[in-house]
C-alpha cells in the first residue's frame, strides 16, 4: 500500500496548479510545506528502517526549506520515493514482521509504540500519506483543478 500511496502522492503533488505550490490558501498549508512534511518523513522511515542515515544532501536541502523552489523539492521526493519503494520492494513478508520498532521512530512518537512493528509503521506512513494527498486535492481544488481521483489506481496493492 506504501508504493501506491508514493506513486499516488506524486501524481497530486504533479497535478497540484501552481497558486497552491507556494502560498498559504486559508488555512491549508502551502503545497511546498506538504510536500516537504511527507518527504521527510518517508526519508526518516527508509533511514530508520534500513539503519541508515539519512543522507547529508536531504539534511541540507530541508534546511533550506524556505528558498526551495517547488520542482526542486518534487525532485527530493522522487529520489526519496524511488529508495523507499526499492526497499519496500526487497522487504519479504518476515522482514516486515520485525517486531523490534527502531529506536528513532521511537523516540519521535508522541504514542507507546513498543509492541509495533516494520509493518505496522509502513502502513502508518501510507495513510498518513493519503491524509495529505485529500488536503492537497482540496487545495487544487481551490485553485480550479478537476478532482484528482483519489486514492487512484492502487495497482501495487491490488496485484495488477
């Protein structure tokens, strides 16, 4: 389900008009800030996953959040995406029942998460994922896109 919500979360981000890309419309937040949330949590999810760390490029550029153009931060996605999705494309069905939770996604969370898993994280950050890809379709929406047609295709989840 995580490779679907990548590949869908890539399309909307794609989809999204640019009066959306930058500034704040009401109280939604810009499709920049969106789009850099979700990728540095999928990054920190490969990372802690893997037991890598993050690259020094990633910690550079969100550093520089506020003078990253759009396209720019699509391309960090796509590199982020791309590893995730070749890790989760790897993982066996064991590797995901991993029920020893890495000690920074522990750290992070606000809940006890000492009896979770890999599996249970990866389908955490999918929905989470999906959570975004509403609140930038409502934005687009806003901004005069047609619906976006969300969930999409699901074609990693539904085997086609």
């Amino acid at each position: 389900m995580l490779i679907d919500a990548l590949t869908e979360f890539s399309r909307v981000i794609d989809a999204l008009p640019a009066p959306g890309r930058g500034g704040a419309i009401g109280r939604l937040n810009p499709g920049i800030v969106t789009l850099l949330h979700i990728t540095r949590d999928v990054e920190t999810l490969r990372s802690t996953v893997t037991d890598e760390e993050i690259h020094p490029w990633f910690k550079e550029q969100l550093a520089k959040d506020k003078t990253l153009s759009f396209e720019d931060a699509i391309k960090i996605f796509e590199g982020v995406s791309n590893r995730m999705i070749a890790y989760l494309e790897m993982m066996t069905p064991a590797d995901m029942e991993h029920d020893s939770v890495p000690l920074g996604i522990q750290e992070n969370a606000k809940l006890d998460l000492a009896d979770t898993n890999i599996e249970y994280h990866v389908a955490q950050t999918a929905a989470h994922l999906f959570v975004h890809m509403g609140e930038l379709s409502a934005l687009a929406s806003l901004v005069g896109a047609p619906d976006l047609g969300l969930p999409g295709a699901m074609i990693a989840t539904s085997g086609d």
